[in-house]
C-alpha cells in the first residue's frame, strides 16, 4: 500500500489518496481532470506523483 498526498505537488491541496501505486496513479488523473483542470496528464507530473509517494 502507497500514500500520496497532492499538496506534495500542488501546493495548498488537501486531497490525499491510498492503494496501489497503479490505483494512485488513476486516481490522480481524475483528480487532476476534475479539480486542477488539466486536460492530460503529462509525464513529468507522473514522475512527480511516483517520486512523492510513500509507504502507506
């Protein structure tokens, strides 16, 4: 299990999110889709989620 909050990457969010690295990865992309307003998520902010992650 993994831990990965979105404040590690953009400051001043409080949403967090646990599972899998794979569940946190899909996660995200819907969180950055519906509240950061991003319309794909591009690699370097994969690598960003990956490298913040910890162990749950």
């Amino acid at each position: 299990m993994k831990k990965f909050r979105c404040g590690d990457v953009v400051p001043g969010c409080t949403r967090a999110f646990t599972g899998s690295a794979d569940q946190i990865l899909l996660a995200v992309a819907g969180h950055a889709r519906a509240e950061h307003g991003l319309t794909e998520v591009p690699e370097q902010l994969i690598a960003q989620v990956n490298a913040a992650m910890v162990d749950a």
